[in-house]
C-alpha cells in the first residue's frame, strides 16, 4: 500500500486547483497561500521526496532543477535586489508538508538570523 499523496503532490497532479506560474515535466510552482514575504513562491517537485534529507543520489538532477527554476523565477518576479531560498526539513525545521519543496522568498530586506 503507497502512503497517501500529499497536499503537493495533488497540486501537481491537478486534483487540487492552484495558480501555477511555472509548470514543467520535473517540478511545478505556485504561490504561497500563507505568503510570508511579498513574493513567496513554492518549487515542488512532481516526484514525491519527503525532504531533503530523504533525497538519493538518483535525485540530484531534480534537486538541481528546483533551484535553477528559482532562479529562473526570481528574474521573472522582478527580484533583482535579491531573494532568499529556503528548504526545510523535519518539524524543528518549520517542515509542515512533508514533500520537498523550495521557498523563493523576495520583495523586502529578508533579515538574519531568519528566527
């Protein structure tokens, strides 16, 4: 029996409607619902990797492709002052979907420590 599919991978797979802004054969991205920077968009693999941390080697082209999508999606978003990559793992690391995903998070000075 396969674990059920996350809230991710159902955007992905377009069982839940969603405003995607970029959409390719490796990963899908969105806007954050609970934004927390102006732009905070979220690149998600359509592969299910629960986080980061559970990635193989066989995952290391997709890993690569998220951020050379953010990337691609900062230009787009008019992020030229910069932006913040954010990946989280585990609970302590404020994961609450466990499916990888990456935050673009832009649009302000982004301070640090992140808190």
């Amino acid at each position: 029996m396969s674990a059920p599919k996350t809230l991710f991978q159902k955007i992905a797979d377009k069982e839940i409607p969603a405003k995607l802004i970029h959409e390719d054969a490796v990963c899908v991205a969105f806007h954050d619902i609970d934004p927390k920077a102006p732009t905070h968009v979220l690149v998600v693999p359509r592969k299910a990797i629960p986080r980061v941390a559970a990635a193989t080697a066989e995952d290391q082209a997709t890993l690569g492709h998220l951020l050379l999508v953010a990337g691609q999606l900062s230009r787009q978003l008019g992020l030229a002052n910069g932006f913040r990559i954010v990946i989280n793992n585990g609970p302590d690391g404020g994961e609450s979907v466990p499916h990888l995903h990456v935050h673009l998070l832009g649009g302000r000075a982004l301070h640090w420590p992140p808190g």
